[in-house]
C-alpha cells in the first residue's frame, strides 16, 4: 500500500472510526499530505504521521509504528529538566542512571523546540517515549555517566526490556508481588497458583505494577478478589465509575472480531478471558454499525459467589508512570478498597479512549480506540493526570540508589501506619 494511501486512511479512520472523534478533532492534515510522498523513507513517513496523531493528545491508545523497527531496549525518566536513562540492556550503550544532556551536538530544549509538536502530552513528565524515540534516531548522544560527560552512540538492542512476573516472600508476614504486564497468561497463572494460596495466611501484600504495561482486564480478577474486606461481597462496593460507550462503526466491529480471533488462539488463555471475549464478539456482533451505545455490564460479572477474607490485612500498591491501560484500571479499582494503599506516583493514564483495534498497513501498524469512557463528560478524565496515588513519592535519582517506594511501604507497615 502506497504510503499517500496510507495516510489518508488513517485521516479517514481518526475522523470516523475513532471513539476520540466527539472530543479531539486534531490538527489539520493537509500541511502533512504536502509533505507525504509515496518515495519518501520509512524513518521520514513514521515521522509524519505520528506528529500529526499528537495532536489528538491521547497517549499509548493511538498510535503507529514501523513493524520491521528494532527494538530500543532502554527505558526513559524525565525529572524536572533532566532525562535519565531508568534501565537499559546492555547491547544499548547506555545504562542505568546516566543523564542525557544533548543529541546530535543539540542541547534538550533546542531538541524539545524543534520537534515540539511530535510530543502527544502536555505534561513533560509523558514525553519519555517520545525521547526514547529521538535518542534512538540519534547518531551521537551525550550523556553524564558518573560525573564524566561522554558521546556515544546508541545501537538497537536484541531483545525488548524485560518484562518481571514474579512473587517472593519479604518475611512471614509480607509478600512482593510484581507484574510486569497483565498479558503473559502463562506466567501470571503460573505465579497465582504459588503465591495465592499463602493469602489466607499473609498480613500484608505488596503488589508491584510500576512497570506494568496492561493487557487484559480479566488477568487480574483474582487479585481484585483479596481487595474485599472479611465476608464482603462486591454488592457492597461503591465504584467510582461513571461508565463508557463503545463506538460501533462497521468498520470498528470487523476489525475488533479479527483481533479477538488471534486472542483465542493464545496458549493457556483462561477461562475468564474467554468468557470477556466471547461476551464482548456477542456486543460487538449486535451493535454493529450502530455508532456509540453505552456499555452495561451483566451484574454476574461482579461475581456474587465471591466473599472477602480477613487476609491479608493490609494490600500496597506500588504504581509509576509507567502502568498505562489494564493496569491503570486495575490501580483505579484497587484504590476502591479499604485495606488498599496506592504507593508512588500517578498511573500513565490512558483510559479515557480504550478497547483498541489494529490496522495492518504492510511494513506499518496503526492502533486506535474504539470506546470512551462517560467520565469525559463529567470533566473526569484521566488524560495527563493518570490514577492518583494515596501517597504520592516524587521520583528522584535517589531512585537509582534503593526502592524508595519500596522502603516507605515496609516503614508503613513497621510503624503500624495504614489507610
């Protein structure tokens, strides 16, 4: 597919088939179709378009990539003024804690005035996949690594970061818990059925979702379960939820069915995530073409059979701007609880436009949402806010040294202090 072909699809489809359109019209096209030409490069096509879907302004939910593109392999913290590399793979060059100054001979903010419309959100502290992306078309990058300015060049990796899904034991009363995704079915269930049957024994569960770069909602259902209080059911919780509505193009539902169709596919999928999307293809089946319709959930969904345990007493959360989608979600539900505390800094904040579908375009990839959650309407959303933390913990390179967020929850719960 010609890449001016591809442009104006994806024009057509963030007018008509995105669930943004009540709210975020973006800029004009045309100033991008004069630029578009069917010989340009790849590097200078992805260019293009993503600068013209920021400014729609969501994050992560809309996007477009180069399918043949290597992997970055490092991971970025912008602080203030100053970006730090926050974990990296070896073959990169870089590492963990260095400061990049400049790119290309260019100071950051000479970087940040020249490609400021590239940038989705309009909080800094968003940009740093934006960076990531710069820094990885650099040819030369300066950086501060242990108080030497140096230059080097920063090479694609082999392999993605890693993603962590583990448990272990912290003490008698205390277990750490990371989840690095809500996607891995195989090794989320694995895990649940080591660490879950020692919470009818455990005091206080540390849940590590800083990393967390979502999947899908049923994954952490079982979790959801040890936020009730002793013979609670979720009949008695008040959630915080204003609803949504599911934009139903025909175009939308046919692409949505194709992808469902690679989900069942999956090894070991569970039962849960089945029943979700056998469910959501019965929706999708029956409002097809029907533009927005709002959401409702079956109350058996709420699993009436399930009560609360008196453990564990106490459930921290630790979130970072890093858990976007699911794990946004499953922060904004486990807040709801009262044995819950959120530890940290604000979620990425992505769910104001979800349930995403994919355009395959060949060598390219675009992904869009095709609902919208009713919160908008109430000047509720989470858009450059993300889910607020109970205690919120400014990063700092302190971060670099020990777990800061980390240590203040064992200090919370060694001085008895909880919500």
């Amino acid at each position: 597919m010609k890449k001016t072909a591809i442009f104006e699809d994806v024009v057509s489809i963030m007018t008509h088939d995105s669930s943004t359109i009540k709210d975020r019209k973006g800029c004009d096209p045309e100033p991008f179709r004069e630029n578009i030409t069917d010989d340009m490069t790849d590097d200078a096509f992805l260019y293009q378009v993503k600068t013209y879907l920021a400014s729609f302004g969501v994050i992560g939910h809309v996007s477009f990539r180069d399918k043949k593109a290597s992997q970055k392999g490092f991971l970025l913290r912008i602080n203030g003024q100053k970006l730090y590399v926050e974990e990296a793979n070896e073959d990169t060059g870089l590492q963990v804690g260095d400061q990049i100054l400049g790119l290309d001979g260019s100071d950051l903010d000479q970087i940040a005035s020249l490609h400021k419309d590239y940038f989705i959100s309009k909080n800094p502290e968003r940009h740093y996949r934006e960076w990531a992306d710069l820094v990885s078309q650099s040819t030369s990058v300066t950086l501060l690594r242990e108080g030497i300015e140096k230059s080097i060049e920063v090479v694609p990796s082999r392999e993605p970061i890693q993603d962590h899904i583990f448990w272990k034991r912290l003490d008698d009363e205390i277990l750490y818990l990371r989840l690095d995704n809500f996607m891995d079915e195989k090794a989320i269930s694995r895990v649940y059925q080591e660490c879950l049957p020692m919470m009818t024994e455990i005091k206080f569960l540390l849940i590590d979702v800083r990393q967390n770069g979502g999947g899908t909602d049923s994954l952490y259902i079982p979790l959801l379960h040890l936020g009730l209080e002793k013979d609670q059911g979720y009949e008695g919780i008040d959630w915080d939820d204003d609803g949504m509505e599911i934009l139903y193009t025909e175009r939308n539902v046919d692409l949505r069915l194709k992808d469902f169709e690679n989900w069942m596919q999956q090894e070991e999928i569970s039962p849960e995530t089945v029943k979700l999307l056998e469910d959501m293809r019965e929706d999708l089946l029956r409002h097809r073409g029907e533009g927005y319709v709002p959401y409702k959930e079956e109350s058996e969904e709420f699993f009436p059979e399930v009560r609360g345990s008196h453990y564990p007493e106490q459930i921290f959360i630790l979130s970072d701007i890093y858990c976007a989608s699911s794990g946004d979600n499953f922060v904004h539900m486990m807040k709801q609880f009262k044995k819950v505390t959120v530890v940290g800094r604000p979620t990425l904040g992505i769910l104001d436009y979800s349930n995403c579908c994919t355009v395959d375009y060949d060598n390219f990839c675009l992904m869009f949402p095709t609902s919208r959650c009713l919160s908008v309407d109430q000047g509720k959303g989470m858009t450059d806010q993300g889910v607020l933390p109970d205690i919120e913990i400014p990063w700092t390179p302190t971060h670099f040294e020990r777990d800061v967020d980390l240590d203040k929850c064992l200090e919370l719960i060694h001085q008895g202090t909880v919500k």
